[in-house]
C-alpha cells in the first residue's frame, strides 16, 4: 500500500548523517507520486558527496562549507557525510542550523561585519575563529569577547574581482595598507592570525587566485608577521548554459603554486567552497500556471528559487516534466497525456508575484507544446536557489525530495530513446523504504555529461556509493 505523499518529503538524522527513509529513483517520479501544486526542491546526493569529496582530494588544506550558499539540513547532513567538519557560518541562525546537526563542526564566522551581539553569542557557543577588515569590528571582537586570548582573526583583504561573474570587492575588503596595520595588531592580540579574500562568486580565471595570494604576500612581507592561515576564500565556478569555466583542477594547482611560499613557512591554507560544491545538487521541481504565447506563468519565480535568473539574467537547464500516462488528448485538464513535442522553442518565465519585476527572460528551450499542468525541471538551483527565496505575496515553498540514486544533470542529457521511461509508456517506479543498515547499495550512477556537471572528471570516484564516506 502505498504511504501518504507527506511522508515521502521527509528525512531522518541517524548519528549525524542524513539517512532518507524513503527516495525518489527520478525527479519524473517525484511529479507522478506528489503532484505538487507548489515548487518542490529535489536533492541529488550522490552529486553533492562527489564534489565534496573531490574538493577535500584537490585542495591541499582544509575545506570549509559557506553555509549561505545552501543551509538545507538534508545538504548539510550529506556535506557532512562525505567527510566536511568544517563551515563558513555567517550568522546566528546558521551557526543554530549547523551546531544543532553537527556537535563536533568546527565553524568559523568569516563574515566581516558582525553585531556585537552576534559575536558575543558566538564565542559562547565555542566560536574562536573571526573575520574582519577595519579596526572598528576588532575592537568590537576584543571588547565582546572579554580580550580572549584563543581567537583566531582573520583579515579579509580587498581584491578586484574581474574574473567573476558577480564582483563582491565593493563592500568588504580592507586595502593593503590597512590590512598591514590590522595584521600587526591582531597578532598582538590573537593566539593566530590570518589573511583572507575573495575574488567574487563565479570566478572564471584561476589566475584571479594567483593574483590576490600575491596581494596577502606583500602584506605579509610588509607587515613582518608570521601567518598561521590564508584564506583564498570562496569564487570556485559551477557549469551553467553560457557559462564554461577551466575545469577545478586549473583552479587548485593555480592556487598551489602561488600559495606554495606559504606553505613551505607553516602556514596553513583553507577555502570556503559554496556554489561549485552544491549548485549541481538540487534542481527545482516547478509548474505552468498559464501560458501567454511563448510566456509561461510558473508558480516558482525571482522572489522564489530564480533571483539569478531574473535579477542577473542567468541561464539555467530546463527539462519538461510529463509523468502522466496514457489519456485522450494534452489539455490542461488531462495534462502530461502526451508525450511532448520534439521541436523546442524559446520561452520567457513569469514568476506568481503580482511585481512587474518577477519575470526571467531566458531564453529557456522547451516542447512547443509546453502548457499549463505541465511541469518544469529547472537544473543547477543547489546554490542560492531555495536559500534566496523570500515570502512575497505569500508564495513560498518547504518541500524537499531526495532523488537517489541519479544524479542532477543526468536529466537534461538524456538519450531521446530513453525518453519513454519519461513521457508515459510504462510507469515509474514506486518510491523505495530503506532498511537501517541493510538495504545493498543502489548501483553507481552513469557517467556525467562534462557540458554539464563540474562532477564530469570524477567518474573514477563512482565505483563507491555515496553512503561509503559514511
């Protein structure tokens, strides 16, 4: 008998690690099974392990999550399972979020600028490690923490960031001169001492790293202090339409040789990965409300899960969704009867909001057919998709499936032969219970389409289930 569809969002924390009760084999069956009038978020673990690992293999010190990317509780339970103890928090509800998963994580408060409050609240809760760019916040850093001689500081240094698709050197950032000063005056007080940066999100140059470990070196020099950490901070790229960065290991031996001085002092190197790591770990599960000539109204928008698409105009993979089978006609009433046309036109999306503003351009390619009841697999949403949403106008979403073991772009490369299992000609399969600790591993998932996935040059690491970091 089949389980309430309530039941099959759910998942459960068994010693720290994520454990779903029940899966999801395709993002198809999730739309067959749930029906979702609301946008759901479904979760790929086996793409969100992978990429932690790989960072953890490629990096040459220690990885640290930035929660803001995607603080989910099924993504952090499955960072954590892959090996990640250490996380960028940058405020009190994400330190609550991750303290209350994870006893033994070790965060860091990198962001820059804090209430006092916050600080106060965070050394208490066992937080040592600070981040700042002006003597106002390490002031505010000694005084709240009673001049504690266990704080790590770290001074974020301004750096251009011209090789990023999103520039963040206009709001933090001391300039070197500055940061020489706060170098000397933290090492007075700290029991270590750091230099941090970064280079904007979506970094498409490695050489952009090059640059800014070459600015923490004159620093250094000038400043005449021994550093314990640097820092190179977050900007690794994911692989969206229209956007094909250098593949990450250009980026790490990049980082390699430039921080390798460093290194050979004693200094230890760390980096705080958010997009690369888990943008190819979710996709959003959205439905056409209308359709407007080649406008699609879509219950999930700019003030939902596709800020980028709409407020930077960033492309995404889409993928009709058409899990119903048989019936006598493709009517919004009878809609998915049909398999969907072969011929793709570009539309235009309309989020649910009543603002003007609410609209993504595109193009995004989808069956001429495409109509209301139809739903949309809108890929590469692991990061800032569901984190971004707000709750305008009373849309908002909590919905979340977990899809194991296929993985995120697996969908929008599929062979068009293959696309029966998808339009209707036999069912999809029924959702799957697991056992506690006796349920055999599910196969190894196919091989990534490179265009697609910066998890492309892993394929070696499929031998292993995900679970087996466990």
């Amino acid at each position: 008998m089949d389980e309430h569809p309530s039941r099959l969002l759910g998942s459960e924390r068994t010693e720290n690690i994520t454990t779903p009760e029940y899966l999801f084999r395709t993002v198809d069956e999730v739309a067959k099974r749930l029906k979702p009038e609301a946008p759901v978020q479904c979760i790929f673990p086996e793409a969100v392990r992978a990429q932690a690992r790989r960072f953890q293999d490629l990096f040459p010190g220690e990885v640290l999550y930035a929660v803001k990317c995607n603080p989910g509780a099924d993504m952090l339970r499955h960072m954590y399972a892959a090996g990640i103890r250490h996380f960028d928090v940058a405020s009190l509800e994400e330190i609550r979020v991750v303290r209350g998963l994870f006893r033994d994580a070790k965060l860091h408060f990198m962001h820059p600028v804090k209430s006092r409050e916050a600080i106060r609240k965070a050394y208490r809760k066992g937080i040592r490690d600070f981040a700042l760019d002006s003597s106002a916040e390490l002031m505010k850093i000694v005084e709240e923490t009673k001049s504690a001689r266990d704080l790590g500081l770290f001074i974020r240094v301004a750096v251009a960031g011209n090789s990023a698709a999103l520039d963040l050197s206009g709001k933090f950032g001391a300039a070197p001169s500055s940061a020489v000063d706060l170098l000397r005056q933290a090492r007075k007080v700290a029991a270590r001492v750091g230099l941090c940066f970064h280079v904007g999100s979506q970094c498409m140059d490695p050489k952009a790293y090059v640059g800014a470990i070459g600015r923490a070196a004159d620093i250094v020099a000038k400043a005449k202090v021994k550093l314990d950490v640097l820092d190179v901070g977050g900007g690794f790229p994911a692989i969206y339409p229209d956007m094909t960065p250098p593949p990450l290991e250009a980026f790490m031996d990049a980082i390699k040789a430039a921080a390798k001085p460093f290194v050979d002092q004693g200094t230890e190197l760390w980096c705080e990965p958010g997009r690369a790591m888990v943008a190819a770990g979710a996709s959003i599960l959205a439905r056409v409300t209308l359709r407007k000539g080649r406008r699609l109204y879509l219950n999930d928008g700019t003030y939902g899960s596709l800020f980028d698409a709409g407020a930077l105009g960033w492309k995404f993979p889409v993928r009709l969704v058409r899990p119903k089978k048989g019936g006598k006609g493709n009517t919004p009433q009878n809609a998915g009867a049909l398999p969907p046309s072969e011929k793709l036109i570009p539309f235009s999306f309309y989020g649910p909001t009543c603002d003007n503003l609410d609209k993504m351009k595109g193009p995004f390619l989808l069956p001429e057919d495409t109509q209301e009841g139809d739903w949309i697999e809108i890929g590469m949403l692991g990061a800032y998709g569901s984190t971004m949403q707000t709750r305008f106008n009373g849309f908002h979403y909590e919905a979340v499936a977990t899809v194991w073991p296929e993985a995120a772009p697996f969908a929008f490369e599929r062979p068009r032969a293959q696309a029966t299992l998808v339009t209707g000609v036999r069912p999809a399969p029924k959702p799957v219970t697991l056992a506690r600790a006796s349920r055999p591993a599910p196969k190894p998932a196919p091989a990534q389409p490179a265009q697609l996935s910066l998890l492309a040059p892993i394929e070696a690491e499929r031998e292993d289930h995900p679970a087996a970091a466990e």
